[in-house]
C-alpha cells in the first residue's frame, strides 16, 4: 500500500519555520497544567548541578556552532510507537537547542498506533505557552501507514530547505552532542556518518550484535565496495545539495537503508567522512527491535537489491557528471537547486 500524504502540526502560535500547513486546534490546557512547571525549570533553568548548560562541549574538543547567525541546520528523529519516550527525547532537545538558535528539530511519525504524534504535539502546545520561540523551532510530521525508517528519513531529506541535515535516532541512542561533531565534519565534507566501530573495544551493543554489524560490513565492502568501519549508526548529517541529490535516489525504505546511502553518495562522487559514535549507556541496556536471525538474511538480500538497481539504471547516476568535483566534492558543474520558500515544508517527489 502506498503511504499516504504527510500532515504537519506545528504549536499553535506563529508561523513555524518548519510548518507546512496550521494544524487542526486542539486543547491544550490539560496539558499545560501538566506539564508547565516542570518546563519552565527545564528550559529556562538549562543548567546541571555542575554549572555546564546541557548540550555544551565542555571538556570535548568539538567546537560549538555559531548561536545566533549560522547556517539553518534540520535534524530529523524517525520514530514508530515511540510512546512516552518520544515526549522524554522531545524535553531532552528542547533543552539541547536552547542555545543553538538556527537550528531546527523534525519529529517523523512513521505511521504510529500508540498516539506518538499525539503525545508529541500536546507537549509541544504546552512549550508554545512557555517559550513560544523556541517551540517554533521543532515540528512534528506524520503519516500512515508505518513504510519503514528509511523512507521516513527520505521524506524528512526532501521536504527541509535548511543548508544541513542531520538524523539521530528517536531515542537518542547517542546524546544531542554527537549532532555537533555531525556539524563540525560537514565544514569539510558533504556527507558524515557516525561510526560506533571507530573503537577496538567494539560499541558496547550485545556481543552477538557486534559481531553481526562487523560481518555485514565486511560484507557490503565485498559487494558495494564500501569500506566504512560502521555503516549502520542512526547518526548521519548531509549538506543541503548532497542530502537532496542523495535521498532523491534511494529506494530502501527500512534500516538497511544507510547503506544505500552511502553507495549513492560514492556513486555521486560526495565526499564522506567519519566521527566516533558513542552509544548511551542506558540505550545499550534497553531492547531491540532487531530480529538477530531474520535481519541479517533481509540485510544481504538489501545488497544485492542495490547491485540489481544499480545495474538497472534506477539511481540515475548518469544525469552527472560527477569527473568535475568542486569545492569539498560537491559537482561544480551541477545546476543550484530551486530556491524555496524558506519557513515551509513542501513535499518532493523522486
């Protein structure tokens, strides 16, 4: 079946830089009673006991991005029957953004049946009532029906007009800091991919998926020629060109679609680079959705599905010429992309 049309709710106040169309009004003063307290300390107070602001680098060797006048970045968090927990990433963010004022935070809801978007969007009414301009900055975007992690990062790829791009796991399994190295490798390449395997001591995920994660990369530098340490971490960021050149060709829609990212981006003659990835320690702990005996035969048969395309023609590699590579590998020759209307989202097609 094919997925329905996104919709798009936004806080009730303003216009959102992310907001597509009003969302449908609802009532928000349950939640407010709920929860305002509780935000006002999170978002206004922005401190820890040791006096460092959440989100700061402080004590890391990644600088921060300029605050007030910097480039928009978009960082989308895919999600399916997220539940509670999407509200206690979304309150983790609100305070991570607090200081990085160009940035922008997209909720994909990947055809939930637990009231994921609904959770996220009361949350959301009750920040609008406290910091209306920071609420401004964050967005939920849904459909129906569930069509897989890869194509909700696609449809959060095509749909933002922000100079970057960035996704992370829904449930933060790697802490907001990870989105600044994410930044900070962009200034010298086009495409930059977590790597949980840039450590000998392994990622501290379960020993059999370790393993399993090392093995399929070996395998996809056998069949892809990509040779990438972690191919698979939910922790990537793009520039605007790539990310759109890119996820306009991708045809994977579920988890092994990173590695079709990749290819494409080689493929395209984008620069990639590496950062470590470190998993949350509580993340490591928590289950997974991964079937360790069905996902990897899924995993093998996504390689050779990418082989067939590729051969097929279907990634439309030769609409350039990517022999003239200009600044940070970007195709000098490739024609700018449309201007947009910057504070809209607007649905792209393939």
């Amino acid at each position: 079946m094919k997925p329905a049309r996104p919709t798009f709710a936004m806080p009730s106040k303003g216009t959102h830089a992310l907001s597509a169309t009003p969302h449908s009004p609802f009532d928000s003063t349950d939640a407010v009673s709920e929860v305002r307290e509780e935000l006002i300390e999170i978002i206004r107070d922005g401190t820890d006991d040791s006096g460092v602001a959440p989100g700061s680098t402080e004590g890391s060797s990644v600088p921060p991005p300029s605050l007030f006048n910097g480039p928009r970045v978009c960082v989308a968090l895919p999600l399916y029957n997220a539940g509670a927990d999407a509200v206690r990433v979304l309150d983790e963010l609100v305070t991570f953004a607090s200081g990085l004022q160009t940035w922008e935070f997209l909720f994909v809801d990947d055809g939930s049946t637990d009231g994921t978007a609904t959770a996220l969007r009361k949350r959301l009414a009750a920040i609008d009532i406290v910091e209306p301009e920071l609420a401004r900055r964050f967005g939920v975007l849904s459909y129906a029906p569930n069509a897989g992690k890869g194509h909700a990062v696609r449809v959060a790829a095509l749909e933002n007009d922000a100079e970057y791009f960035l996704f992370t796991d829904g449930d933060l399994a790697y802490s907001p800091d990870h989105l600044l190295r994410l930044f900070e490798g962009l200034q010298s390449a086009d495409v930059v991919i977590g790597s949980r395997l840039e450590h000998d001591e392994g990622y501290g995920a379960r020993p059999l998926r370790n393993v399993m994660g090392r093995v399929f990369n070996y395998i996809s530098g056998i069949v892809l020629s990509i040779r990438y340490r972690d191919t698979q971490a939910g922790l990537k960021g793009f520039r605007s060109r790539a990310a759109h050149d890119i996820f306009s060709r991708i045809r994977i829609r579920d988890f092994s679609f990173d590695v079709e990212v990749l290819y494409v981006a080689r493929k395209l003659g984008y620069k990639i680079a590496e950062v470590p990835a470190f998993v949350d320690p509580a993340h490591r702990r928590s289950s997974s959705t991964v079937n360790l005996l069905r996902d990897p035969i899924r995993m093998f048969w996504s390689l050779c599905r990418i082989r067939v395309n590729k051969i097929l023609g279907l990634y439309r590699l030769d609409e350039r010429d990517v022999g003239d590579v200009g600044e940070v590998g970007r195709p000098s020759d490739a024609e700018p992309r449309p201007t947009r209307i910057p504070g809209s989202l607007h649905r792209r097609g393939a």
